[in-house]
C-alpha cells in the first residue's frame, strides 16, 4: 500500500487519476482528467474502467462524471 491507502499493484495513470480525484475533491469528466494528466482520452478512459470495475471510482451516468468511490 502505497502512503494514501492504495494497492501499489496500481499502474502510473492510475496512481495520477487517484491523486486527481483526491485532490479536486469533486467529480470530473473523462476530458477534465485527460487534460489534467496530460493523457490521451482513450488511455485515461481504459484506466477509469479499470478503477471503476476494481471499486476504487464511481461513475455518475447522468453527468458522464467519475469521482472517488465512498468507502
């Protein structure tokens, strides 16, 4: 685990979008995150399934937002 609670098996983009979600503090959209990480829209989509399917993120369908998963 890495020092903000995380599984260390995370790839580098994960890791980013985690650390952006946590820092913003509120729910942002696939464009916001790829602009923020400086990541294609394609790549930045494929690591949010993943984070989504591990339960790590939420997904909200209206507003095509992704934040951080409640624990």
């Amino acid at each position: 685990m890495t020092e903000t609670g995380r599984n260390t098996n995370m790839g580098k983009l994960d890791e980013q979008i985690m650390d952006l979600l946590l820092k913003t503090g509120k729910p942002m959209t696939l464009v916001e995150i790829a602009e923020q990480v400086g990541k294609p829209t394609k790549s930045v989509f494929k690591a949010l399934q993943k984070l989504f399917s591990d339960g790590k993120i939420s997904s909200d369908v209206r507003t095509r937002s992704y934040s951080l998963a409640q624990k």
